[in-house]
C-alpha cells in the first residue's frame, strides 16, 4: 500500500538527517584527530576527476568503439568455442583470476573500529528499517529481516557479526558473499515469472532496454564523485555500483562479486534498500514526467500466449546468452531454468518448492546477511555514502528512461502505450509493475495496467543480467 505524501517527507526527512549527522560528526572527528600541519586535500576538477583504471585509456585508440566491440566479441561463447587460445592468453587468464582472489580475501574494514556511539546510531538505523517495513508496508519480505540484521550485528558484545562462529557472519560467508544465495533467488524469480506478457508484447523489450540508461549514466557520476576529495572510486568499483541502477539485489551482489568484493557489503544494503522503497521513490518522478491525459490511456488485454511458446523462451533465452554473452549466462541461466521448471509442468513439487519453501528460507537468509554488513565501519564514511547518493541517482534515472521512452514510442505507434508502464523497466519483480498499476489505479479506477507493466518489469531482469554480463565481460576475468 503507498503512502500518504505526508508519511514519504516525514521517513525521507529521518533518514537524511541521521545519515547526514552521522557523516558530519565522523568527518569532524577525522578532522580533529588529525595532524594540523598537514596540507590540505584540494577539490579536483572535472578534468582530473578520471576514474582509476582509466588511466591508460586516454588516447583516442583505446577508447574506440571498435576495440569495445572486440572486448566484447572475444568473450562470446561462439569465439570461445572456436577459438585456439595461446599459451600467452591462458597466462593472462590465470593472473587475472589469481589477482581476483587475492582482491575477494582483503577486507579493507578489517584494521578499523568504530567508536561505540556509531554501534548505537546504526541500531536506530536498523529499527527504523524494520518500522518502515512492518508499519509503513514497503516490502516488510526484504526490509523486516534487514532490519534485525542491522541491530543484530550492532549489539555491542553480542558478538553475532564476528568471525569465525558468528551466526551472521557464517550466513554471509555461506552464500551473501559469494553467488550461490543470488543465484539461488534467480532460480525463485524464475519459477515465479510469468513471461507471457513480453512474449504477447515484445515491444516492451524497449521500455526494459531503456531503464538500463541508469545503469550506465552512473559510470559518469563515479566520475563526479571522484571530485571529492576522500573518494576514489576505480572502474571495476564503478561498474559495480552502476548495477545498483536497476533495482536488482542478486544481480548487484553478483557483479560487486566479481568486480569489486570489497565494496559488496555497501553496494548489496544500497541495492536491496532502493527494491524496498520502490513505492516511495518511483511515483512522484512517473507523475513529474507525464500528463494528466497520459495516466489515463487504458491499454488493449494482451494476446493470449501458447504453452509451448512459455517454454520454448527461456531456452531460447539460455541458448543466446550462451552463444552471445557467457558471462551472464549464470543470472539467466538460473532464471530460465526456474522458469522452464514452472511452466513445462510435469514437475510441480520442484516447481513450488523454488517458488515457496526455497525462496522464503533463501530470501530470509540472503536479507539477514545484508543487514549484517549495515555496520558502522563499512556505513558511516564517504565513500559509502556516496555509493548510496549514486545508487539513488542511477535508480532515479533508470525509472526516468523508462517513462521518457514509453513517451517517445507512443509518437511513432498508434496504439499508445501507458507511459506510467515504463517506469517497470527496472528489475523490481514485481514491485516496480505493482507501483505502475497503483499509480494508474489512482487516477483511473478502471484502469489496471498490472499486465501490461509485467511486459517491461520481466525484460528489466533480463537486461540487468545483460548489463552485468557485458561490465563482467569487459572489465571482468
């Protein structure tokens, strides 16, 4: 249920100023403790405000398309197929996967403690997640367990966050710092997704394309961050928190997994709060960008869809990640298995058990594990912070695209599309396609766009996957 507008400004209004007190007295004891005579750091310029990992990429040569495309092709699963690689090529792979594990092994929170007041502020913080959740209704699945998680690890002397026999740090080790818990939700999500609305309607593939924007816009707010003096960000770190933009917590895990384990903690809280408070976030910027006329445009009932049509797409799906983008393969891949377990029908006790029994033990565990990392030491410093600044921005412009392009579409169609519609372009399954019938249901009682809005909310999740497949492709082993 969304809430009045009033609620929104009173939550939004709490949130910043803890957050924003909290920043000012840790910046302010830094400032004190420090050695007076020391120079200080000087604001960068837009010019010098590169990403690290960038550095060799300035000459016009590396930064052309076609050596983008490369990257890209050489990691297909058709050139990987037919491709004889050297024995110059397997010794790069090996150093790069090495220097992978030796990157997820350091914990660049292990040599800091918190003072104990910060433990205190991050148990109000926890208690106000678990309100938000149980009170206020904004999906209590995620935000409930969260939010117990946050106190759980913040009890002073409780010990439950500590290594090695901690019950929150055994569950995250188990599965929340690794693929196996999102692996395991994508399977859920799969079994639980009905794709035959973007089957009926594969246009709404543009609307789920779209939202993708934000995922990339926020590779230029990494370099706008980086401005700051405290923040530095790299590109394998950049590419990670862009995944925040499409509303997608095992997908944000998986790739911060890949690319930058050493911001997981931060980047899997800011990713799996921004799903939470979709309701929150998403309505006020669908009614900014549309009209009155807009919200009321009553979309035709979709076709009906075949069964063998519902089984045949998530093979369809797996065999071109396969040939096409391997490194995504292991998100869709999962997807499409659920999927194609749900719908061939012949095995519904595996069927609802990913459903049902798997994905609430899975989600339980996976939310307590985030919320285990809401400690003050990886909280309460600027660089986390800004993550959670840029992963609001690129969720905020993700829901933008969306609408802008249900907007530019109904110009060349004659059938027009709802435009509230194409805020469900972000990956909140089926959170953001609840959101966009609410919202239509407000100003047209008759009015039920659930159906039509599941068409981009499911292609959302493909092209997140998409995205992390080809950041992971890039930049990745």
């Amino acid at each position: 249920m969304l809430n009045t507008k009033k609620n929104i400004n009173n939550i939004f209004a709490i949130m910043f100023v803890l957050m924003g007190a909290a920043m000012v007295m840790n910046i302010g004891n830094k400032v004190f403790a420090s050695d007076s005579t020391k120079e200080v750091a000087s604001f960068r310029t837009i010019n010098s405000a590169y990403i690290k990992g960038t550095e060799n990429w300035h000459g016009s040569k590396d930064i052309s398309v076609s050596k983008f495309l490369n990257n890209i092709g050489k990691s297909t699963g058709l050139y990987k197929a037919f491709h004889h690689f050297t024995d110059e090529e397997l010794a790069e792979e090996a150093a790069a996967e090495e220097a992978a594990l030796a990157a997820e092994s350091v914990d660049p929170f292990a040599d800091k403690k918190a003072p104990g007041w910060q433990s205190l502020f991050m148990i109000a913080i926890g208690f106000l997640i678990v309100y938000m959740g149980a009170a206020k209704g904004f999906e209590p699945l995620l935000l409930i367990p969260i939010g117990f998680g946050t106190i759980f690890v913040n009890i002073p002397g409780a010990g439950m966050g500590d290594a090695p026999h901690g019950m929150l740090h055994i569950i995250y080790n188990a599965g929340v710092g690794n693929e196996f818990f999102p692996m395991l939700i994508f399977m859920g999500i799969g079994a639980m997704t009905d794709f035959g609305p973007l089957i009926a309607n594969p246009k709404m593939a543009l609307l789920g394309g779209a939202a993708q924007f934000g995922v990339f816009f926020t590779l230029f707010g990494v370099a706008v961050m980086n401005m700051i003096p405290g923040v530095d960000y790299t590109m394998l770190q950049a590419c990670a928190i862009a995944i925040i933009g499409g509303a997608d917590g095992p997908t944000s895990i998986y790739v911060s997994g890949k690319l930058a384990p050493e911001l997981m903690a931060v980047i899997a809280v800011a990713a799996y709060s921004y799903m939470a408070l979709v309701p929150m976030i998403q309505p006020p910027i669908m009614k900014l960008l549309t009209t009155n006329k807009e919200r009321h445009i009553k979309m035709p009932q979709l076709r009906p869809v075949s069964k063998a049509e519902k089984v045949l797409f998530p093979l369809m799906l797996l065999v071109l990640t396969i040939l096409l983008l391997p490194p995504a393969a292991p998100l869709i891949g999962m997807l499409a298995f659920g999927n194609f377990v749900h719908e061939a029908g012949c095995v519904d006790r595996i069927s609802k058990t990913m459903e049902n029994e798997l994905m609430n033990i899975v989600s339980i565990l996976l939310s307590l594990g985030v919320g285990s990392q809401m400690t003050p030491e990886k909280i309460i410093n600027l660089s986390s912070i800004g993550i959670i600044i840029l992963g609001l921005v690129a969720f905020c412009v993700a829901t933008a695209a969306g609408v802008l392009m249900a907007k530019l579409m109904n110009v060349f169609m004659k059938t027009k599309i709802n435009p509230l519609i194409g805020s469900a372009g972000v990956s909140a399954v089926p959170m953001a396609a609840r959101v966009s019938n609410k919202v239509g249901l407000e100003f047209d009682p008759t009015n039920f766009l659930l159906m039509n809005a599941m068409g981009p909310n499911v292609s959302g999740v493909i092209g997140t996957a998409i995205a992390a497949g080809v950041f992971i492709a890039t930049y990745g082993i």
